[in-house]
C-alpha cells in the first residue's frame, strides 16, 4: 500500500498545532510546514479563495500549476485517471517519497491546480509532519515552496515568518527533511523526467 508511516512524528510537533493548522486550512487560509528539502505552502486545492491567496503571497502566475501532497494513495486517487500496472509500479516504486509524479488529471479538477498542462502534480509525501498534517486535514494539500518568487525557499520557520509574517495562517514548526533540491518532477506515462 502507497502510504507513509503516520506514527513517526516529528519531536515537538504535537496533534494541538497539527489541529490548529487543520482548523487554518478548512477556512480558507495558508499555513506553512515542513517537507523534506524546505518548507511548504499549503491551503485546500478546492478552495479558490485560498488558491488565491497562496498565489499573491508568493507572486506566482496561475497558469503554472501546482503540487499536491497526499498522506496516501487514496487520498489523490480520485483526482487522477487510474494508472495501469506500469503506472502504478513507478507510483509504487518511488512512494511514499520525494518524486512528484505528473499524472493525467480526471475532467472535474479545477484548472487552477493544472495550470495550463494536461496533467495533475501529485505526491505521497515521506515526510511525517506532512503526511500527518495532509492526514489531520481529511485529503491532499497545495504544497509549493515557501518563498516569494524570486527568494530562497524556506528552510526554518523563522524565514517562513520573515517572508510572510500575517498574511500566513499558521506556521506547522519542524524540521525540514535531508533533500537538498525541491522534489524531482516525472511524467508519469513515459517517465520522464521533467524537473531533475
């Protein structure tokens, strides 16, 4: 089964913020958190409310797209076309971890998660405070770097803060994971890869 261990978390990351930040999201804000290179952006992909705000925060264009993160398999499941057994081996081959896999998208996703591609960006996230924030929230998160366009991703809290200050929900504290590059992009058809 494609889903991280939900039992590890990281140390003083207690369920309490984890609920705060579930609470942030399910009314349309931004929170932050840890991923496994640097830190995340995260709001309800359903919400365009807050699709909006994450991308003025970040002076992002729309038409780019963006990442999802998921706690397990099932949780994206619904949003993509069903993968074939070779799909599904790559999936299984790389998850949960640090590949983002672009996937044919199902027609009711909103276009502002696709941008102007054909595919859905979707990820099984190894990271524990992730995983376990996409598993407290019910579904699968935006995740996108923390930083404005332009500036250094996010790797403590502090910058995440010093970027955003209140116009930011919550901030999920941690650690950021051992990456040192922002995940690795493939296609999922061909394998590809789109972003080493």
């Amino acid at each position: 089964m494609l889903q991280p261990s939900l039992s590890r978390r990281e140390p003083g990351v207690s369920r309490w913020h984890l609920r705060v930040a579930r609470r942030v999201l399910r009314v349309g804000g931004v929170v932050a958190y840890p991923t496994e290179a640097v830190y995340g952006l995260g709001c309800d992909p359903f919400d365009a409310g807050a699709i909006a705000r994450l991308l003025a925060m970040k002076g992002r264009a729309a038409d780019k797209g963006l990442i999802l993160i998921a706690a397990d398999f099932e949780q994206i499941a619904g949003l993509i076309e069903e993968p074939d057994g070779t799909v599904r081996a790559r999936l299984q081959a790389s998850w949960p971890g640090f590949v983002t896999w672009v996937l044919p998208a199902r027609d009711y996703v909103p276009q502002w998660l696709t941008g102007c591609h054909r595919g859905l960006a979707v990820r099984v996230t190894a990271h524990p405070v992730a995983a376990e924030l996409c598993h407290q929230f019910g579904g699968p998160l935006v995740s996108t770097s923390a930083n404005p366009t332009g500036r250094r991703p996010a790797r403590d809290a502090l910058t995440v803060r010093r970027y955003f200050g209140s116009t930011l929900g919550y901030v999920v504290g941690g650690r950021v994971g051992g990456a040192t590059s922002p995940s690795q992009i493939r296609d999922g058809l061909t394998g590809e890869v789109l972003r080493a």
